[in-house]
C-alpha cells in the first residue's frame, strides 16, 4: 500500500529523469516515454484521471515517434487512454482508443491470440 506522501515522492523522483533524459537523449526517447507513462499511472492511483490521461496522451505521442505507430507498447497506451475516457463517460472517445489498441494487437499478435479474446 503507498501513501500520498510516497506517490509525491516518486513523482519528484521521475521529474528529475524526465528532464535529464529529454536534455540528454532528446524528448522522443523511449525512456522519456516510459518515465510519463510511470507519471501518469501515479496520477490515475492518485485519483487525478485528467493529469492521468494527459501524461499517457505525451507518452502516446513519444511512443509513435520513437518505436512506431503499430508497436505493442503503443496499444497498451491507447488501452489506458480508453480507459480514462471511459471514466470520465466519453464513450465514443473511449471505444476509438480501444478500436486501436485492439488494431494494433491483432497485427502484431494475430487474431486467433488469447490476448486477443481478453482485449474483446
């Protein structure tokens, strides 16, 4: 279990990385992608799913840029955009991201994967 006082803590910590990471190996690393995305899981557990979505927007962003626009990581992505839109009761906004996610998986993994029928 974290307390508040934790999760602030880790923010801190990941600010810190993501401003040397961006000056050393630019703001399209993949490292600067995962150090946002790690951001924006901190802010969802803290309840702010606006902060939480933005952060996993920039990552969605430097993810398609850094590994490509069909790469698995990009779909995990999308799936947690969906699932902020989804609480926040954007439905339509919600089943574009997972209608992606799911695109994206079925290219990679094929249909007939197990992972598949769970994203169903």
């Amino acid at each position: 279990c974290h307390t508040q006082g934790d999760l602030v803590q880790a923010i801190s910590y990941y600010d810190q990385f993501l401003g040397t990471a961006k000056k050393v190996l630019g703001a399209n690393h993949r490292d600067v992608a995962t150090a946002l995305n790690n951001i924006g899981m901190i802010e969802y557990e803290r309840g702010d799913i606006d902060k939480a979505m933005g952060l996993f927007k920039e990552t969605l962003q430097v993810r398609r840029i850094a590994l490509g626009p069909d790469h698995p990581d990009v779909a995990s992505v999308l799936n947690k955009i969906g699932t902020m839109h989804h609480k926040k009761e954007e439905y339509d906004d919600a089943l574009c991201c997972f209608q992606e996610g799911l695109r994206i998986e079925s290219l990679i993994l094929g249909n007939n994967h197990p992972d598949i029928d769970v994203t169903l």
